[in-house]
C-alpha cells in the first residue's frame, strides 16, 4: 500500500489535525523524512501552509488541536505537541498541553529536533543589545504601521508575551490591539 492510501485510511481521509476533507498531503514529522506512514501525517493545505511558514502562526486556526490532541497516532501526537509547545503564549494552547499525555518514546521524539534546538542557535536581542525571551514583555520603541489591518501601533505600547521566530532573529510576534503581528526585534525594547 502507498503512503498516501495508508494515510487515507488512517485518516478516514480528513486533515489529521484539522479535519478538513480537501487538499490533503503527506507531511513527514522531522527526524523522519521517509516513506513510512508511522512517521507521516495527513494534513490539508492550510494546516501544511501554517506548518511550512513560521511567520504563519495564526493561533486561530490551531483550536482545532482540542480535538485532534486525543489521537492514538504517535506522529500526530508529535506534531500536535510540538504545536502545542509553539503557541504556548495563549492560555488555551497551556491548558491543552496540561491535558496531553505522551509515553516517554514519543516524547522523546517530539523533543527531537524541536524549535527550541533552532531557538539557542539564534539569539534575539532589542534595540538596546538585551535578550529577548519567550513570555517576555516589550514596548515599542517608535509608531509601526500593521500592514493588512487599519492601524497604526504607537511608539510606548507594551506587547506581552511575545514569541521569538525560531529562524529569524530580527523578528517576534506579539497582540496589539487583539491582533497578532511581526514586530522587528530593532523597534522594540525589553521591559524591566
């Protein structure tokens, strides 16, 4: 049996996140990258999109990880957990990842080669030369316009738990006004 037909039916040919029935693909779940369904997921455009992109956070989106987290896939765990991890800025990503249990093997894997390996590697620092965390708090050090929405975010706005971009270190994300953005890391400074 091919990959994809033992994924379609695993997956009774549904998103194994999301539960989208369209645009379904193959997503091999690092360490892995072969042909093997055991280290494979079944996703749909949009949760591959998210995926592939880390400027793509889009909480939102990942609420559907309450359904999906109850999987008995190892690789679907993995992945979900690693997710999980990711939006741990939003109070219902942590309680979802309270609620998670994986054996100790499959922990083990979703801890390979996770963000936070890619996370030392890269260091981000405000304008002033400070680390910069995850969960940190930040004030915007001058008016940014937020392309794609009607506002502007005004120099002295503090963004609280803000997320670092594993592989940018000029970037972070963080709410401002109720909206999640891209802030460079040269127009924010770390709050005492």
């Amino acid at each position: 049996m091919t990959l994809s037909a033992s994924l379609h039916s695993r997956s009774d040919a549904k998103c194994e996140l999301c539960a989208a029935p369209d645009q379904l693909r193959s997503f091999a779940i690092t360490p892995y990258s072969d042909e093997l369904a055991d280290h494979n997921v079944l996703i749909c455009q949009q949760c591959h999109e998210r995926l592939s992109d880390s400027l793509i956070l889009d909480p939102n989106h990942w609420h559907c990880l309450g359904d999906s987290m109850w999987s008995q896939v190892p690789a679907v765990q993995v992945i979900i957990w690693r997710l999980l991890n990711r939006l741990d800025p939003e109070p219902w990503a942590q309680d979802l990842l309270d609620m998670l249990y994986l054996e100790d093997d499959i922990l083990t894997w979703a801890k390979t080669n996770t963000n936070e390996d890619s996370l030392a590697a890269v260091k981000h620092k405000d304008s002033n030369g400070a680390s910069l965390q995850n969960g940190d708090t930040v004030t915007l050090t001058k008016d940014l316009n937020v392309k794609g929405v009607s506002f502007t975010a005004k120099r002295g706005t503090a963004v609280r738990n803000i997320s670092l971009v594993t592989d940018n270190s000029e970037q972070l994300e963080g709410r401002v006004n109720g909206t999640q953005i891209v802030i460079l890391t040269k127009f924010v400074k770390r709050a005492n």
